[in-house]
C-alpha cells in the first residue's frame, strides 16, 4: 500500500517576526563586536535581526571576551516556553516546576519576558538563549516599557529547534548590549544570574504520530485529500499534540462504501469498515486510520473508539473530509478518543475531573502557523462541543503520557493459539442489537470484557466473555465474540443472546 507523507514546519520568522535569527556556538566567543560586518534587517514589530557572522559569541568561562556585556536597566522578569500551550521556565528570577512536560524532540518558543528602568539607554538588546552550552539561538530587537502575557509583541519571542531539547540538557537566558554599553553588572538581566546552567526539565515522550488517512468513496463522492488540504490536518496535529513528529499519509487507494452516510446506521457501518480495513492492510500498531468522506451534513462529524492503552484493534476513526477547518479540527478530536480521551465537559458531558470550568484551555496557547495567543479565558479544549478550540493543559498532559505508551511499550507477545482467530460481532445502538459481519483479528480484542447470556436452538445456555467497544459520539458500540465451537461456521444455530450494555439489559432473538 503506496503512501504519500506530508510532514510541515514553522520556521523561525513566523514565531519572531524577524527575517533572520543567529545561532551561535558557544566556542565562538571573542572576535568582533556585535557581528560587525554583518547585515540588519528590520522584521515585524520593530524586531532587528542581526545577520553577521562577527564575534559577539560567548566563551566557556562567560561573557566572551569584551564583546558582550549583561544590558543595564533591563530586568528579565520571566521566561515560558511553549509547546502548543504554555509551561512557565522562570518567574521571580526563580526557576518554575510544572507538571506540563517539556517535549524532548519537539519545536517550541519561548517568550522573554523584560522590565526596562531609568538605567536603560534604549539601545537594542540582543537576546541569547543557550541550551547544553551549544548553539545560542540569538535576536537583538528594539525594546521599551514592561511585557504583559497578552500581548505577544511585548515579549522576545524565539523559536527553538526540537532537536535542541533532549532530556537532560540544561539553558541559560540574557539580554546583552556592545561591552562598550554595559557596566556588565547587571545580574537581573540574565538567568541564572551568575552566569552558570539551570536544568530544563525535557521529557521523552513519543516519537511520531503516524496517521493514516482513508479516502472513502461514497455514491461518487470523494473527500479533498489535496495537498494543501492535508497540510491543514498536518498543522492541527503538530501545533497540538505533545508528539515530537507528526506523520499524515493518504492511503494510495480510496475505499468504496455503499452505505448511507445520512444515518446513523451507515457512520457505524463505515466506523466498522475502516477499522476492519486497518487489520486487513496489515499496518504497524502504533499506525492510526483516519477515513474520510463527503457525506452530507448530518450534524455528526466524527466517530471513533475511545481506545485503552495497548488495544491496537480499535485505533480507527471516521470523520468527515470535506474541504475547510472542519475537517482536520474532527479529526485531532476523533483522534484524541483513540488516544483514550473523554469528552470535556463543555456542550457536552464529558469527564467528571477536568479541572477547568467550561472546558477552558487553563493556560495560555500559541499557534506558530497562525503566529497568535490564545487566551485560557476565551479559549476551550478541542475534546469539548464549544468553540473556539485549542488543546488545554489537561489534555496535553494525557495525551503525552498516551503518546509516550504507543511510542514505547513493547509490542505485546500474543501466543499462536490466540492469533487469527474469528469473532462474530454485535452492534449496539439506541437500544437495539444487530449483527454485524463476523472478523478474523490477528490479536485478540481488548475492549471492556461483559458478559454474554447464549441460547442456542438445542436449548442450551451458557454464559461467554464478549469485549465491548463503546462508540464516542453514539449512545451504542460494536461487541466481539469469540465464536465456540457449537456455532462454529454459522449463526442459525443462536436462538437468543442477552447482554448489558449503555445501562440496559438488551436481547437479540428469542422472547
């Protein structure tokens, strides 16, 4: 199966709003001041972007030899870092612990936060910011007064490669000025201020987020799976997931479906379909489905599995593929079930201990494409039904503990005699069961084990052990069954099955 992979990246003058950034080495101190011989150039906001290559850099032991100096009547009065939302890094000239992880591998920027006093010639400012003692990502910009959180010119804004963040490294933050500016004394204008490491507290997490998307051809539709198109679902995710990379692939060939998309009956159908496809195509595990389709607006936009940690079987998920926002905003959240999360509590009831009223966000979020805040007052968690939407701390906190599980877990051992074994399937929905196609699984199903009440036409009863999977956005869901050796091979000979699913006793034949 032929693919093709779009992977996106911001680049550095998005998030700054200059032209150009320095990444220096950290050997590369001495030399001439303040990247003489170099080119300026202005960028967004009154930011200067200093593009020489002269000295400048800093040496081992410190401030590299005269070039630089700590800038006076400037104060860095906090640092954050982001990731999709923010982490604090520094507040008080003290170093913040938060339980948002910082991402190892993934791209972020961080804001400098700055007080400028009666001390402060009002030259510009060239802000370092140094991780491991390797390459210092440089802006010298043009600044005045006091940042505030909401406003995002207010603040030195630099954008940090993810392959700076490793776990284990360490940084240092200042805001320096030409030695022949500066007193070098000022110690509020660097963090730590004696000139040494603080750690930056990187965690690994996972890898890539591979997804898969399924063209589904439906009555001579197809969704827009263009380039630009899939770019959008590659910017959602990315922006959003607290995954290092993002993979999104369209399958080479479009799935046909000859069911009606205008019920519910046809999206369960489908949902049934494209997760049966993913067994058949024979994928990876940490490989998600994604089908797409341009059926008609029935007020449902995606279904999934709400998936616990190691059920491969059930990472699948539909939503629509039309052309617009719509499309990729379903699918991180359709995706988001698939990683184990509930609804938010917003439009909708969702999980009980979400900890922000309204499903707000909780803490400030940055998007690099669209260079923009988003405030935890406005803004409301992407697994909620209200808008507008990003992804809270909350979720991106679950989320990266869930990555971190499909990335790095072991793939599960599963004994020959349980392989490829075939399951008859029931569908719950609205109270009503249906038999649906039976499976062959080459793992055996992880869903919620219940018990199934069986009578066969020979009058025999006996209890079984079915897994449930309930759907995400549907008062119903799909059970397996392993089919004993009584019924082997047909159906017909089942007078009546019982089971308790969505708080109901349900029967299917019989009285």
């Amino acid at each position: 199966m032929a693919a093709t992979t779009m992977v996106a990246g911001a680049g550095c003058n998005v998030i700054t709003g200059a032209d150009s950034l320095v990444l220096r080495r950290q050997s590369d101190g001495g030399g001439g001041a303040g990247g003489a011989g170099g080119a300026t150039v202005g960028g967004a906001g009154g930011a200067v972007a200093t593009t020489g290559v002269g000295g400048g850099g800093q040496g081992s032991g410190g401030l590299g030899a005269s070039a630089y100096g700590y800038a006076d009547g400037v104060a860095l009065t906090s640092v954050d870092l982001y990731q999709g939302i923010r982490r604090p890094l520094v507040a008080g000239g003290a170093l913040v612990t938060s339980d948002i992880p910082i991402v190892a591998g993934k791209d972020a920027m961080v804001r400098l936060f700055y007080a400028t006093s009666s001390g402060y010639d009002g030259q510009p400012v060239t802000a370092r910011f140094s991780v491991n003692n390797g390459p210092a990502i440089e802006q010298t910009v043009a600044i005045t007064g006091t940042s505030s959180q909401p406003q995002l010119g207010s603040t030195i804004n630099l954008a940090l490669p993810g392959a700076t963040l490793t776990p284990g490294a360490t940084f240092k933050v200042e805001l320096l000025q030409p030695s022949e500016s500066s007193s070098g004394s000022n110690g509020e204008a660097a963090f730590p201020s004696d000139g040494g490491t603080a750690p930056l507290a990187v965690q690994q997490g996972g890898v890539k987020l591979k997804i898969t998307l399924v063209p589904v051809s439906n009555n001579g539709t197809l969704p827009d799976t263009s380039s630009a198109q899939v770019q959008a679902y590659q910017t959602l995710f990315a922006e959003q997931y607290p995954v290092a990379a993002v993979a999104i692939s369209v399958r080479s060939q479009a799935y046909t479906f000859n069911g009606d998309l205008s019920s519910y009956n046809g999206w369960t159908a489908l949902l049934d379909e494209i997760t049966t496809l993913r067994g058949q195509d024979g994928v990876p595990a940490d490989v998600y489905y994604y089908g797409i389709h341009a059926g008609p607006d029935t007020g449902l936009l995606g279904l999934g599995w709400v998936a616990s940690p190691n059920d491969v079987t059930s990472r699948a998920a539909i939503g629509v593929g039309w052309t617009g926002n719509t499309a990729p905003e379903t699918a991180i959240h359709e995706v988001g079930h698939n990683h184990g999360r509930q609804h938010s509590p917003c439009g909708v009831a969702g999980d009980a201990n979400f900890p922000h009223a309204g499903a707000g966000i909780g803490v400030w979020g940055f998007s690099p494409s669209q260079n923009a805040l988003f405030s935890p007052s406005t803004h409301k968690d992407f697994m909620s039904y209200c808008q507008p939407r990003w992804v809270s701390d909350w979720t991106f906190q679950a989320l990266f503990t869930r990555l971190k599980q499909v990335s790095t877990s072991p793939l599960v051992f599963v004994p020959d005699h349980l392989k490829n074994r075939t399951y008859d399937r029931v569908r719950v929905l609205h109270g009503q069961l249906s038999w649906r196609p039976p499976v062959t699984l080459a793992i055996p199903p992880m869903g919620e084990v219940t018990d199934v009440e069986i009578v066969t036409a020979a009058g025999g009863k006996q209890t079984v052990h079915g897994h449930y999977y309930p759907y995400d956005h549907l008062n119903g869901g799909l059970l397996y069954l392993l089919r004993p050796q009584q019924w082997q091979g047909s159906l017909d000979s089942i007078q009546s099955l019982k089971v308790e699913a969505e708080g109901q006793h349900l029967q299917l034949g019989g009285q």
